[in-house]
C-alpha cells in the first residue's frame, strides 16, 4: 500500500505530506484510461494534480494552483501553493521531493536529466519562488545492484559527478550508483539535508521496474502542503 514518506510541520505551520505508491496501488501511469487513473488519483490525495509528461530533461514548471500545467512536457514542477498536488510517475528513476520554508517541488531523476541538469534548474526556481533552506527527500529507485551501465556513459557521468557514483551490480558488472549521482547534485545546489528511501525498484516486489522487468506501468511520487 501507498507510504507516507514525510508528513512534517513547516515553519508556517503548515504540514508537507509526501506519499510514494507501491504496485497494490495500481498503475498510476499517465497512458492508462482517463477514468480509471483519475480514481486512483483521487483514492490517494483528492482533487486536481499536477502530473508532468515527462521526457528526462531539464524543463521546470512553476505551479500556480491546483492542476495548473498538468500534462506539460517537462521533468518537474515547483510550487509556493499549499492546495496544488505535484506528482512524479517513475519505474527506476529517482522521484525527488525539494522543500524549502515556503515551498515545494518535485521532480523526475534519471542519468539523462542527472547529466542535463534538471535538479540544479529544479532547486533554482525553487529559491526564486521560495526563498530559504533547501531540503529533499529521494524516493524508491533503482539502486546499483540491479543497474547494469554500459561503460562509455558511466565514464561520461563519473566525469561529471566523480568515481563515487560509479558501482557494481550484485553479479559484479559494473553500474551507475543512482543515488550516489542524486545525493552529489544536491549537494552542489546546497541542499542542506537529504533523506533517501532505501527501497531499490529493480529487486524490491513492491514496485515496477523497467530496467528489470521491462515494465510499461509506473508508481507515483505524490507531495503537497495542507494548511492556508
């Protein structure tokens, strides 16, 4: 069943919620029928969500009520809206919730928008929208004792981000460290606090993987704030 990843107070008072959904859950998607995914949607949070067409790059969007840019071509939203729901659909890639005092984004992590640069884009318009202390929490992904990595790109992003993201898969052949590469973006962008998931999508039968199993559904990574 859906987790509860973060249910903390914020300095306003209001709460931020951040909900990961599992395979009991249902394919959240966004190819799956209109009827069926909006009930799915509104068992887990009701009301209109920001959900992104997502195509591992750097495009960030600016969120300014509830549903706003729905459907927009793009790998994560920002928002200062305590009534808008921001969603990532993933199945290995990395779901990344940024907070700041006043603000909330997400956004959708693999190696190619690692290298583009999407979570130093994604916590700069944060910090434009939500001046303050940047903090985040990475979802489920896959891990690198299942994420094989053909050794050309992985020398390409050791490159960019250093040997340490640079691991073996359980059967030794070597792969990307997804969270490593995560934890090192942030770092530069000065993200003060980290929290990560330790649940891995390619061996854990909690969640759809697509490197393992080829798998066309996805789960969700669903945040919001509560409160006026």
């Amino acid at each position: 069943m859906a987790r509860i990843l973060v249910s903390r107070r914020r300095p306003s008072g209001r709460m931020l919620r951040v909900l990961a959904t599992e395979v009991s859950d249902g394919n959240l998607a966004i190819d799956e029928p209109t009827g069926v995914l909006s009930q799915r949607r509104g068992a887990l949070r009701p009301g209109p969500w920001t959900w992104l067409s997502q195509v591992h790059g750097d495009r960030v969007v600016q969120v300014d009520g509830p549903g706003d840019g729905a459907g927009t071509e793009a790998d994560a939203a920002v928002t200062a809206r305590s009534d808008a729901v921001l969603s990532i659909q993933v199945a290995d890639c990395a779901p990344v919730v940024l907070t700041a005092p006043e603000g909330l984004a997400v956004a959708h992590v693999g190696w190619r928008g690692l290298r583009a640069g999407v979570l130093e884009r994604t916590s700069a318009l944060l910090a434009q929208v939500a001046p303050g202390p940047q903090t985040a929490v990475v979802g489920p992904c896959i891990r690198a004792c299942c994420y094989e990595f053909g050794d050309s790109d992985l020398d390409a992003l050791c490159g960019q981000f250093g040997d340490e993201v640079r691991g073996c898969t359980d059967d030794g052949r070597p792969a990307l460290d997804l969270p490593a590469a995560v934890r090192i973006a942030l770092e530069r962008c000065e993200v003060s606090e980290i929290e990560f998931d330790g649940a891995c999508t390619g061996c854990d039968e909690r969640y759809w993987s697509h490197r393992t199993g080829g798998s066309p559904e996805r789960q969700a990574l669903v945040a919001w704030i509560e409160g006026p």
